[in-house]
C-alpha cells in the first residue's frame, strides 16, 4: 500500500505548501468583513463563500491552516523533545532518578490541563495579541501532551539499555552521554518519529477542541479550531454544506498523518 | 367471551384515558438543583417554582399590571413600610390542607432566615433588613418593612407560599401543578394539582393540562430537532440562527415577541486606582473619547449580522418592552465614524489615516474583554474591532473565563473595557440602584465610590435617591428618565442591542400568549391546553 502512503504524503505537502503561501493564494485579508456579503453561498469572489460576518472563508481556511499545521508542529517538537530527554534519562539511569522521572510524568498525565489552560488564559496581560496569545496555547498543550510519549520512550530505552549493542558499548569504554547520545539516541528514531507524528494530529484536535469551548485561538485569527465552531449548528449543514470545508480537510490531514506514519502496520 | 368482553372493555377504558392525558412537554438545559421554591436559585429551579408555587399577587406578562391571586386585594401603608393582604378563602395546598394566614407568615420568616441563600431571599433582603409578618386573623396578614419600599407589592410575584410546619415544601404546593416525579438529568414529571383554587371564565377547573414533562436536554440543536418532530411543544429563547432555519422551513408557531428587558453593553474602566497607564485612564475618563467610541460602533450591523435583525439598537438598559420605564425621548446612537473624528478631535487626538494618537503621541490601542463561550459578544467584538479599526484604534479583544472576568471588573479593577449583557427580569428600576449609584458595588465604570467622583454621578446619585424617597410613579419616572438621559450623554455605559424574544410554540398548543417579559410562554400555564393528541402519540 506504498501508493496510499504516497498519496497521503502528497496531500500533506499540498496542505502545509498551500498554507505557506496562503497569503498569495487567499483572494482576500481573512479578517477583512465584507458585511454586505455576509453568510453567502460559494461564488467566484468568494469560492466557499462567506460566514456570519461576511469573510471569506476560503482566505480564513487557507490561513487557518497554517496556524493550526505550524502550531501543531512547533509544539509537537518540543513535547516529543521533553518526552525524549526524561525517557532518555528515565529508562537510562536506574533507581530514584527513573523513579523520579516516573513521578514527574503520572504528575503531567493526572494534570488537569483544560483548568491549566483557563487559568493561562486568565493570567494572560490583556494586552497580549492574538499571536502570543495562540503560542502560549500551543506551549502549554506542549506542556502536558509529553507525559505519554515519555512512557513509551521509556520502555524503549530500558530494553536497549541492556542490548548487546550497548553492552558492548560500555565495555569498549564508552561513557554514559556518548552511549545516550551516539548509540541509544539514533536507536530511537523510529520511535521519536512515530511518537511526533502522533502528536502533531492530536494537538490540531486538542486545539480544535478548544475553539469549539471557546478557548482557541482568539478571533480574527482564524484556525480550524475557531472555523469547527460553526459546526455546532449541524442543523445548518444541509443547507450550508460547504462549512463542512474545515472538517473535511481535518480529517484529510489527521488521516494522511496515520496512513504516513503507521500505513504499513495497518495496510500489510 | 367474558374474558374477552373484560379485556375489550380494558382496552377501551385505557383509550379513553390516554386521550384525557393532555402532557405539555418542553426542554430545561440542566437539571434542577433544587425542588423548595424558596431555595431556587438558577432557571430551572426557577421554572418549577413558577409552574408548582402559588403566589399572593402575579404581574400579568402581557398588560405588566399585578393581579390577584392567593390574595383579593392588597393596600400598601406608611409609604411602602407596610403592606396589607386579604387572602382568598376555601383554598386548599395540593396536600388538601387548608392555606391561612399563618402559612404567608411562615414563608416569610423562613425567606428572611439567617444563611437561606436563594434569588428570592435575596430580592427581600435587598428590599429590607428586617422584614415581618403578622397574621390577623385566618385570611388576613400584615408585612412590615424595615424601610419604606418602592412598589413593595411586586416582591410577592416570586414567593411561592409554602406551607407551615412542612418538612418537605415541595410535597404541598398551592400552583397549578405538582411534583409526580423526577430522573436525575431525563426528566421532571409535574402532574395537576387536584386542589388548585383558580376556575376559567367558563366554569372549567384550572389548569387544563394534565401534566407537563420537562426533559433535561442541554443541546439546543436536539431541542430543535425534537420540536421539529413534534416532541416537544415550544422552544423559548430560540437562537436568531435557529429562529431564521425554523422561518425557512415554513415552520408554523415561530414569532418574534418583540425586544426583551435583556441588554448588550460595554463600559470602560474609569477606576481611578486601576492598574492602567495614566494616559489610558485619561482616555477612558473623557467623556468626548467615550462618546465617539459610542458614535463609531456599527449598531445596525450588530443587529444585522449577529443577530440577524431580530434585535433592537438600545440606547438604555431599559427597553421598550417595559412599557412604563421605558424612555422614548432617548434613541440609540447613529454610526457615525466622521462625528467619532470630530469628538476625538475636539479631545486632542490627531488621526493620521491609519493610526490614531492622543496628545502625548500614544497609539491609541485598547483591550476589551467578554466571557469566553458567549458567540454572540465574539461576533459583536470582531465586528468592533473592525469599526474602531477604521478610526485608527486598535482593539485587542479577548474572550476570558467568566469568573476571572468577575474577579477583574468587580475587584482587581484590571482591565481597560467589557463588553457583557444583563439579563433583566425586574421591570421596576428600583433594582438597579446598585447599579447607578456611585457607591454602588455594580456601578460598572468605578464601583463603591466613598463620594460620587464626578458631578454627574452626584447627579445621577441625586435621581436615584429621589425617585427611591417617593412613592409617586410620575416623579420616579421623570428621575430615572433623566439618569438613563445622563448615562447616556456620559455614555458611560455604551448601550449596543436589546436582543429580540424568540419563541417557537407547536400549532396544537391553545391560549398561549407569548410576552416580553419572562417566563415568555409559561406565564398563563394554567389557561394553556393542547389539541390534536392522537396525531402527537402516533408521531
């Protein structure tokens, strides 16, 4: 099934490539009202028309895209990354520094992060823009999103650990950061990679969650998150079908993410 | 053959007495925390309290005048210190015990009992530290204030006369209808209540309905899908969006009641100890800046766009469903970005086409923050947003949790503006005192002043007490005409919309009358009946 995988990578570089260039692409300034225009079905201004406010989706969907993609990324890097360094740590070294690790990570996963988030959101200077405001969305969701993948991580290292790779490792003389580094880091790659491609669609429905509550990104930005929020509405969709143009490319995007990083275990 | 003739004759019986079971049937969006009348504190509680309880004097929701109900008539003394009841005879609790003046004055010593917490507890003891009842006789009670009390007879719509010595309040009520039964978050089941005095102009006994079932549903959309199939006999408080879809479809029962007593507003923080600049906070406290944000808000496109013309520009709290408070003289504010120009220019700002500075050069840039969850006040802040942007003001909006929201405009005074609605059951302003005068705790812009900072908040301070002192309706209403006029001039409060009452009533629902004023469709429940009830069981 390498032609499905292939499809999906293809429809995923589409997506960030669109989004990338969504400010040459976009027909109009996704925040711009055309209050005249608003809640119009799709026309050649508008190719998927406009919503309540008269905007126009396409150029919101299009920008949307890249603040959910990038911010999705970003913040999967820096939890996969922490996840990595405590299951590094954890796995690695025995006794109270993995009991320790093993601690911190129960602390992270008994979080309540929906409360972490309204009291951020609460802290926040209200003078912050839309922009910080939406990166400290994302840190946080970093934050908390590592605990799990640190476990697996964990696992990992603690079977290598006593491998015949590393115990040969140590008796050649290697030290512990070498063997971290150069030969249970690089062992690691299919894991790290499988546990950030796992979290880059979590986070874009965490965020997208969210939006739905109201506690996304702040509008005029848009996301998916904000734009699902018409959803709620189902009774509109019928009528309305081309609101669903967020939710369609979601699960575009949250499938082609499975079908990239697990397509084999699933299709062979 | 006699069993079968036995079962024929079942059968029929059990016909004949689905088809008495008149069933009204709506939605509550959470379960109640509570079935005591006294102790209601949120909506659904609420709606039981209303639906169960029976009450001295009721406001008609349509004429807004009182009318008599457990008592024929009432006189209030001593200028609102004292009032005056002659209870109706031959009235019975739901129990069959009998209804006295001992039960009124029960009522009243356990609303006005240390540590009850309820809306009606505290609507009485906002009325009056101490407040007693003494029972003249069987059909008889006197209710003395500790300070005179404006319109005193209006307290009585909400208190649900209990009866004394009862255990459990809920078990014997004097209202149209009884609690048979409740499953926690499915339903509420309230049947008729054999006992209930009231009798139709045409001799029937009241109520008409048989029971009422409320089912728990905290979607609105399955509300309307419900009502859609006919499982449910109204939607109150139909969203604009809604409202249009159910319009489209031809839907018949849809009707727009006309604005609600409910506002959309925002205020700036004019807190002299707010942690704000000292250049923001000269801003917020011209008066001119306040006006021209006031003339640069779009509030037909408020209207039209959010709540898609079925709401009403609003130039006070009170709206013209309030018939007697309402103040015809004050119209809401036209958009006018080139006035809003002129003002900030009167007030020193220079508007270089893009970006518009104060005196001292400062980007004039501002937050203002709402609930988050609410899409209505999202959608109206984005459109601000883009209506300021056009002055040259930058406006960062930022939807937060009600309850840090709470904390900020009541008691850390941070933040620079809000915009929140009011939800208004009180016709009678008197309520809103708390609001209006300065030393207020509710007196948005910069609540509990020791001495009213400006001079027309001494004003306003001046009406507020006067329209409380007397008891004439002509003086009061000429008082609280001119503070809304001042807060208005001031706009110290900027006024956007007074939304539209939206209800949805199935065709074979009779004698519904929908009002303005809340509880939209239930208020006459007594006199409501259904028709056509062997097409809703075949549905």
């Amino acid at each position: 099934m390498k032609v499905i995988r292939v499809l999906a990578l293809c429809i995923l570089v589409l997506v960030a490539a669109s989004s990338v260039a969504a400010d040459f692409l976009a027909p109009h300034d996704y925040a711009e009202q055309f209050r005249q225009h608003a809640n119009e079905a799709p026309s050649r201004s508008f190719p998927l028309g406009t919503d309540d406010l008269g905007r126009d989706r396409l150029s919101r969907l299009l920008q949307g895209t890249r603040i959910s993609l990038l911010c999705a990324t970003l913040a999967a890097s820096l939890a996969t990354s922490t996840a990595a360094a405590v299951g590094l740590i954890a796995g690695y070294f025995d006794g109270w520094v993995d009991e320790i690790a093993g601690v911190l990570t129960d602390l992270f996963l008994s979080l309540p992060w929906l409360f972490a988030l309204l009291s951020l959101r609460a802290l926040l200077p209200l003078d912050t823009s839309t922009e910080v405001s939406a990166g400290a969305t994302f840190l946080l969701l970093a934050a908390v999103g590592w605990a799990p993948s640190a476990r697996v991580i964990r696992a990992n290292v603690t079977s290598l650990r006593n491998s015949r790779l590393i115990v040969h490792a140590r008796a050649y003389g290697c030290g512990r950061a070498r063997v971290l580094w150069l030969h249970i880091l690089p062992n690691l790659r299919p894991v790290l990679l499988a546990q950030f491609w796992i979290l880059v669609p979590a986070f874009i429905l965490t965020e997208a969650n969210l939006g739905l509550l109201g506690l996304g990104i702040n509008e005029p930005m848009p996301s998916w998150g904000n734009m699902l929020t018409e959803l709620q509405n189902y009774q509109r969709i019928p009528e309305e079908p081309w609101i669903l143009a967020p939710a369609l490319l979601l699960v575009l995007v949250v499938g082609s993410l499975q079908f990239v990083v697990s397509g084999r275990n699933i299709w062979e | 053959m006699t069993r079968r003739i036995v079962l024929l004759v079942l059968a029929l019986v059990t016909v004949m007495h689905t088809e008495r079971a008149a069933e009204l049937r709506f939605a509550v969006h959470s379960d109640p925390k509570t079935f005591d009348p006294l102790l209601a504190t949120e909506e659904v509680s609420e709606t039981i309290r209303y639906l169960t309880g029976g009450v001295l004097i009721r406001l008609n929701r349509q004429t807004q005048e009182l009318e008599p109900e457990l008592a024929t008539s009432w006189k209030v003394l001593d200028g609102g210190k004292r009032i005056d009841f002659v209870l109706r005879k031959n009235v019975c609790f739901s129990d069959g015990a009998p209804f006295s003046a001992a039960d009124v004055v029960a009522t009243l010593r356990r609303i006005m009992a240390p540590g009850l917490t309820s809306g009606v507890a505290d609507l009485f003891r906002s009325a009056g530290e101490e407040i007693t009842a003494k029972a003249n006789g069987l059909n008889e009670v006197s209710i003395f204030f500790s300070t005179p009390v404006r319109s005193p007879e209006l307290l009585f719509d909400q208190l649900a006369i209990a009866r004394a010595h009862s255990a459990a309040p809920e078990t014997a009520v004097l209202g149209p209808f009884m609690l048979q039964s409740h499953k926690s978050g499915q339903y509420v089941l309230l049947q008729r209540n054999p006992h209930y005095w009231k009798i139709s102009p045409q001799g029937e006994r009241l109520p008409h309905l048989d029971s009422i079932r409320l089912d728990v549903l905290a979607n609105r959309e399955t509300e309307l899908f419900r009502f859609r199939r006919g499982e449910l006999d109204w939607v109150d408080k139909v969203e604009p969006e809604a409202f249009e879809r159910l319009k489209k479809g031809a839907h018949p029962g849809t009707l727009n009641v006309g604005p609600s007593l409910d506002s959309e507003f925002l205020w700036f923080n004019q807190n002299p100890n707010a942690p704000l600049p000292a250049y923001k906070k000269r801003w917020f406290q011209s008066r001119l800046f306040r006006r021209a944000i006031s003339a640069a808000m779009n509030r037909d496109d408020v209207v039209r766009l959010v709540y898609r013309g079925y709401a009403h520009g609003a130039a006070s709290f009170v709206s013209q469903a309030n018939k007697f408070w309402f103040d015809s003289r004050l119209t809401p504010p036209s958009y006018d970005p080139q006035l809003a120009l002129r003002l900030l220019h009167e007030d020193g700002f220079r508007f270089d086409g893009r970006i518009l500075r104060d005196r001292g050069g400062n980007a004039v840039e501002f937050s203002f923050i709402t609930n988050a969850g609410s899409k209505t006040r999202i959608q109206m802040g984005t459109i601000l947003q883009q209506d300021l942007m056009k002055i040259g003001i930058r406006l960062n909006f930022l939807p937060i949790e009600f309850q840090s929201l709470i904390e900020r405009i009541t008691r850390t005074a941070g933040y620079e503006a809000c915009l929140l609605g009011l939800t208004n059951f009180e016709i009678d302003p008197n309520n809103q005192m708390n609001v209006w005068l300065s030393s207020g705790t509710h007196h948005a812009w910069n609540p509990g002043q020791a001495k009213p900072a400006t001079a027309w908040e001494a004003e306003i301070d001046r009406l507020a007490q006067l329209q409380h002192a007397t008891s004439a309706p002509a003086v009061r209403k000429a008082a609280f005409d001119r503070i809304q006029e001042i807060v208005a001039e001031e706009a110290a409060i900027i006024f956007l919309v007074h939304p539209d009452v939206l209800v949805a009533v199935s065709p074979s629902l009779h004698n519904v009358k929908p009002s303005q004023l809340a509880p939209h469709l239930y208020w006459n429940i007594e006199h409501l009946s259904l028709s056509g009830l062997e097409q809703r069981r075949e549905n």
